[in-house]
C-alpha cells in the first residue's frame, strides 16, 4: 500500500513540475546533447529533468521559464552574500581593467592580510581555486611537516574529489565514485566523528599518523555537529603528538561566524581550509595555518654545494585571478560589517525560527520531520525514528525527494533534492514565511499524509523529542 501511494505521489508531483517548466525540459534535451548528463556536476541532476536558471538576483533565482524561486541552493553554499551583491560586483569591476591575471599582484596580498586578521589560525596563506585543491595541498603540507604517511577522517565528511577521500560519506567504507583504487585509499584511516575514544584509541595503535581532519558541521552526513568538548579534546590529543589538526572550512567559514567554526566553538587547529563563501561565488580557495608548518611550502634556496630542500610543490596558473581576488576583498569586508552590526546573530536566529515553522508544518499533518541546522546550513529528513547520524545514514529519500521537487513546483525554494538548504545574509522575512507557507501548501495539494502511511520511514510510534 505505501508503494503505490508513493508512486500516485510521484506521478501528480511529477505531471506539476513538468507544466510548470516545459522549456527547462527543452533545455535538459539539449544540454544532453553536448554535457555529460546534461549537467556540469552530480548535485545538479535529478528526476525527472534539472531547472536551468537564467539568472540571480539577491535572494532569488529565475529559471528559462521564467519563473522565480527563493534560492536554498545557492551554489551549494558559496552565495552566503546572495546574488550580485552591490558591493562585490562594484569591486569585482573597478580591478577588471587592470587585466585578469597579474603577476603576483598586491590585491592577493590584501586579500591574505584580510584571512590573517579573521581567522585564527591563519597566520601564513596560500590562494588556489577549489575546495578540492585546497584539501589536497593541506595533506601534502601536513604529511612533509610531519614526516608522516596517514590521515585520520570520519564517517559522514566530504573533503572534495580526490581519490583518498571518496569514502565513507555513510556508516560503511564504501568508495562513493567509480574509477578509484583501493590504493589510493591505503592512508586513509575511517573513524567516527565525536568518538573522542575511537581516536584515542587509533592515535595509540599508529604512530604514522600525520594528520586529522574534519568539517567541523559534518555536512555531508547530514550536519551533526560535535560538542566543543570534542573538538578541543581532538586539540589536546593531536597537539600532544605532534599530529596536524585541519579544519576543512569549506562550509563553514564565514558562515558559521566570521573567523569560521574556529571562531564559533574557541578552537584553533594547525591549520584550515576555506572555498565557496570566501569569495561570494567566484572561483577561490585559500589553505591557512600556522606559519612553522606554511613554511614547508617554501624551497630553500641551493647553497654552492648543490644542497637544498625541495619544499612542498604548490602551485596553479589562475590563482592570481583578478576578479575572484576582488570579489573576496569586498566580500570578507562585508562579512567583517555583518559580524560587528550583529547580524550573523539574526541570521542564526532567523535560521532557528525557520526550522522549527516548517517542522511544526510537518507535525500539524502528523508527518515525521526533523530538520538538522547549524547557523544558516539545513538538512532535513522526513522520519519518525529518534535523530542521530546512525539511525538516519539509510532512510528512504524519495518522499523528502518528491516534497523538494513540489516546493520548487509550487514556487517555495528552489534547492537540489537532497534535503541540504541554505539560508544567506539577503534572504528576508517575506522570503522565510514564503517558505513555510508553500510547504503546508504541498503537504496538503499532493496529499502527502496519506502517502506517509506505510512510508519505510514511519516505523515508530514514538515522537522525536524536540
């Protein structure tokens, strides 16, 4: 019986979204025609056609069909100032006429002054492009600071594309990618995250340890947050032994607060990686730390006998681009604005008060909803099971599937069907009650409680305590 009301579900929701956005399924045709799945990434493909956006402005988007949406999605997290923010635009365009890449230009040394003086742990900065580099260029840094080989990372966390880490996005050691080898993947050591005894205990067996690392919001798992009890125990326990602690701030940095989760939970590790907020959505990535362990990166210079040390090799041709340089300028000005007027405190709290209407939404038509949310990062599951990271890994995903797709059907939000949303500094209180309101208007429109009974999901009678 809950089969075929999910497939009745499926079909009306389904039928709306494709009247709604005939010429995105155009595009979708033509698009496959040329991209690989028609897409440019994994987050941006669903069932059963991807929108195709025209344009953003501030908090909204507009598809080819040209209708608007509240953007959730915003470049899955880099757009924390909106679209087209006034002030990095006008940034990004006084420098364009001074060429688009500069050797060595002073703006990346503004920019590097700017991290140092925000970030804790920031006392010496590399520039790159993605997330990606980012993360890899800080393992090497940390494995020749170390003399040492492996790396600790947990259960739920994403640290970008490469090979060593495209595992354990679950509870199972599984390769999340094809085309990976299992050598790649010898250094990589899978422990859970907030288990202040599985590390001890592994930091006791191995004494090849070189390196830690964490995304302190565990996004990839769902955003279960560590206590700061745990992250400053991970402190004491790597400083001890010499071990490197890396924060990948890929997400949270700015976002959380402005120095990061650094900031947000008082502690400081060796060193951090930052991308997408950085610089409001154009192409930057920055690896920071403490300078004895920077240093690596620099060679010394050969003395007459031949003799030197090679350094950590780090390099990239566009990491000197002009327009993504500018844009982080202006944005890590904003940020530093925002925090003073307090308004990363408001948007925490807009963020809070968001969660809790759309969970009551939900509850009021006896529907399990939990949503996870640290500052303004959201994750929402629909189950009536008590929440924690191993209960939630393998939930059934297609109703939350089908709701996310008549949010966008029905003009809410627009976001990728995964249940991960983001809140931005633009986003406004029409903007938060539009969202709560368009999602009691598709509980009820596409009669999802009575697809819930039955669902895989609703195996419980007991409520989740809030």
């Amino acid at each position: 019986m809950g089969k075929e009301k999910i497939v009745e579900l499926q079909k009306s929701v389904f039928e709306a979204y494709i009247r709604k956005t005939p010429k995105s399924k155009q595009m979708y045709a033509r698009a496959c025609q040329t991209l690989a799945g028609g897409v440019t990434g994994d987050l941006r493909l669903y069932q059963p056609y991807p929108l195709y956006m025209t344009h953003g402005v501030g908090s909204k988007t507009y598809d080819v069909d040209q209708n608007e949406y509240v953007d959730c999605f915003l470049g899955n997290g880099p757009l924390l100032l909106g679209h087209q923010h006034p002030e990095v635009i006008e940034e990004m365009k006084q420098h364009m006429s001074r060429g688009s890449l500069v050797f060595n230009p002073r703006l990346i040394v503004e920019c590097a002054e700017l991290l140092k003086e925000i970030v804790p742990c920031a006392e010496k900065v590399r520039f790159l492009n993605t997330g990606t580099e980012a993360v890899l260029v800080a393992i090497r840094i940390a494995r020749a600071f170390t003399g040492k080989k492996k790396i600790i990372k947990f259960y739920g966390h994403y640290h970008g594309q490469d090979d060593q880490f495209l595992i354990g996005q679950g509870l199972t050691n599984e390769v999340i990618s094809e085309g990976i080898p299992r050598e790649s993947l010898v250094n990589t050591i899978l422990l859970k995250y907030n288990d202040t005894d599985a590390v001890r205990h592994m930091l006791g067996e191995d004494d090849d340890i070189a390196a830690i690392i964490l995304d302190p919001g565990m996004h990839a798992g769902g955003i279960w947050p560590p206590s700061r009890e745990y992250l400053k125990e991970l402190r004491k326990l790597t400083a001890e032994r010499g071990i490197v602690l890396i924060f990948d701030e890929v997400l949270t940095g700015f976002r959380l607060a402005l120095g990061g989760a650094q900031e947000y939970y008082g502690v400081t590790p060796d060193m951090a990686t930052f991308a997408k907020a950085i610089a409001a959505g154009e192409k930057l990535s920055a690896v920071v730390g403490k300078s004895e362990i920077m240093n690596v990166v620099v060679p010394e210079q050969s003395d007459t006998s031949g003799g030197a040390r090679k350094g950590v090799f780090q390099s990239g041709t566009m990491n000197d681009g002009t327009v993504a340089l500018a844009a982080a300028k202006a944005a890590m000005s904003v940020y530093k604005r925002l925090k003073k007027d307090g308004e990363y405190q408001k948007l925490h709290q807009r963020c809070e008060r968001l969660k809790l209407e759309v969970e009551a939404a939900f509850e009021e038509r006896g529907i399990g909803c939990h949503i996870n949310n640290l500052g303004p990062s959201f994750k929402m599951f629909l189950t009536d099971l008590e929440p924690s990271f191993d209960r939630y890994c393998n939930l059934d995903k297609k109703m939350l599937s089908l709701f996310l797709l008549g949010m966008i059907t029905e003009g809410g939000c627009f976001t990728n069907l995964s249940g991960i949303m983001y809140f931005s500094f633009v986003h406004t209180e029409e903007d938060l009650q539009k969202i709560v309101s368009v999602a009691g208007l598709v509980l009820d429109k596409y009669d999802f409680q009575e697809a819930w009974v039955g669902y895989p999901n609703n195996e419980t009678t007991k409520p989740i305590k809030k």
